[in-house]
C-alpha cells in the first residue's frame, strides 16, 4: 500500500492522521533441520514465511481487523506490532516512531500505551495470582498509583468498567468463566491506560452469547476510553459487527483492504468472496455459492506469483509468475489482485 495515500475518516471520533503504521513487514522463521541433519541427508535450509510484505495503517479511534484462515499470519502481525517477535524486515511505526525491533528501553515509554489482549483467558492469567494481583501489576510496574489504598481503588474501578465487582479481585482465575476471565484479562490491558490494544482472537475461545457480550462491552470501552484497535479473528460475523476497516490475509501477505460495509457489499478479491460465500445462507436465498476449494498452500514452499492462484478458478498466467502489489481502487479500497489491475469483472467468472 502506498504511503502516501490519504485515507478519509469517516468515523466520529477517528483521527485522519494514523496512529500505527506498518510498512513491508515481513516475519521469517528458520524451521530447518540441525546443521548435522542437513549435511548427512543434503537437505536445503527452510524458511517459513509467516509474513511477507504487509502494509497498512490504523487511524486512531477506529477498530481494524485482519482476518484469513488459521494459519495466514494475523496472530504473528499482532506479535510484532507489540514487540513480542522482532521483525524480519519492514517498519512499524506508531505515532511516528519506530518500534521495530526496538530494544526493551527504547520500547519502555511507550509499553503502557500499547497492550494486548490475549485470545486463551485462562493461559494468559497467573493461575496462583488473585484477580487483584494480575490488574494491579501494570499499575504497580508503571507507577500508576500511589499506596496500596489507591491501587485497591483503581482495581476496584476497573473491575467495574469491565461489569464485574471488586468483590471478585478476591478470586482467583479458575473461579471464573470463560467469559468472565476475559473480562479480567482486559482489565488487565486497561490498567496502563492503553491507546492502542491489539486484540488477538479474543473471543473465539467463548460461547457465542458471550462472544456478543464481550464484543459489547468492547464496543463501549472504546468509546469511552477513546481506544484504537488491532483486532484479530477469523470469525466474519464477529469481524463485521466490531470493525470499521478489514484486511482479509492469505499465505502472509493482505490481498484486500476496505471499509467494513464494501468489503461484504461487494468484495473485490477472489480470495475475499469466497469466503464470504463460506458464510451459511439463513435467508435461504438460492443465491449459488462457489465453496473455497483446496488446501492453503505450505507456507515453506510457497507458490509462485500470486499465492492464491492454485484455488482461484480465475487464474491467468500472469497469476502463476507475477505477485500482485496491493493497489487503491479508491473510497479507501485497497486489492492485490491482476484481474483488478487488468480491469476484468472477477465478480462473475
């Protein structure tokens, strides 16, 4: 995506200018053999491409979602904008600064300002530590408040933005519901008093009643709070009822960006209409439907040119060589796709 392309908020509340910008990030692992492996059996080195070459940005105040098949790269995305896996390659700036592959003191005065929520609950959460304890870590570790009395106060207060009681700091993570560990854990994020989370599937591990409560109560805590969210998931319903921009990902690399209601009105991708169409019909429509064939290719040994051709019915032989570069469409439409770029209708193949 180019980065010189001014995208219009629209928004109440969202800021024109983007507070996280990410620019050609790329994440290799080396999941070869031993070096004695490789010499005895004449293996090469593997390199896995978990992501490779994404670009996009997220204005403050809006939610942005990435979302593709397990496996495409979103969770490594949301790793490497909190530091927790260095990049590869790329740029990872937020608020202009770079924080790339930072060390941890040059990371320090920003760490309250970004934090994550975490998509198991339960695993995320010290299992020997109080409810307390875990939300009033942050609070301790930056210096937030002042005496045990003040830090009591805050938890208090933060256990009831997230709708539980200071009744429950007393209890310890497995005394909880799923849900109601979820809640604890973004306490936990908002005890630093973030401005930007990174929501790593945060509801995939819960019942769908309480996936919507907690989609709710994130919803409310944004507008109060005035956050901005990286939101990862694979669910489309859940992605469609947070979200003010999408970015569908596949093999590592993002093939389309668009505001929440395009990209499900009218999906540009062939990659993104498919699985649209993987949505069940309730209204029973009749509509015909192209189911997604195929497996995800193996990230090591990749395809060559565009990496979805082998499971797209509309590829050329330009799709086998060449990989398409994410290019605007305009009304903040962004595509990786040469049937796009050659100005072919792939809506009706």
């Amino acid at each position: 995506m180019d980065r010189n392309v001014t995208v219009p908020s629209k928004k109440q509340g969202v800021s024109e200018a983007p507070m996280l910008r990410v620019t050609n990030l790329k994440r290799y692992f080396d999941v070869s053999a031993s070096f004695l492996v490789r010499v005895l059996e004449h293996q090469p080195r593997q390199i896995l491409k978990a992501v490779d070459g994404v670009s996009f940005e997220i204005r403050k105040g809006e939610t942005f979602s990435l979302v593709g098949e397990s496996g495409c790269g979103k969770s490594t995305v949301a790793k490497l904008v909190v530091g927790l896996y260095p990049p590869t390659a790329g740029v990872i700036e937020f608020e202009g600064m770079n924080i790339g592959g930072v060390t941890r003191r040059k990371m320090a005065p920003l760490r309250s300002r970004l934090q994550m929520i975490f998509q198991d609950p339960y695993a995320s959460l010290n299992p020997r530590w109080r409810s307390r304890d875990i939300i009033s870590e942050p609070i301790r570790a930056f210096g937030l408040a002042e005496g045990s009395k003040a830090v009591e106060e805050r938890v208090g207060e933060l256990l009831r933005h997230v709708r539980l009681t200071s009744a429950d700091g007393e209890k310890y993570p497995h005394e909880f519901s799923g849900g109601q560990r979820q809640r604890i854990s973004i306490a936990r994020a908002l005890a630093s008093q973030p401005e930007f989370l990174v929501c790593d599937e945060p509801t995939s591990a819960l019942d769908v009643s309480v996936q919507a409560q907690i989609l709710n109560l994130m919803k409310d805590l944004q507008r109060q709070f005035k956050l901005t969210y990286l939101f990862i998931s694979h669910d489309l319903a859940v992605v469609y009822h947070i979200s003010d921009r999408v970015g569908i990902m596949y093999l590592g690399r993002l093939v389309e960006i668009a505001p929440v209601k395009t990209l499900f009105q009218n999906p540009r991708h062939p990659y993104t209409r498919m699985l649209l169409e993987s949505i069940p019909d309730l209204e029973m429509t009749g509509k015909q439907r192209i189911p997604i064939g195929g497996e995800v290719p193996n990230p090591i040994n990749p395809p060559s040119g565009c990496g979805f051709h082998p499971r797209c019915p509309l590829a050329g032989e330009g799709c086998r060589t060449e990989t398409p570069p994410l290019q605007s469409l305009g009304e903040e439409v962004f595509v990786a796709c040469h049937e796009i770029r050659h100005e072919r209708d792939i809506r009706s193949p």
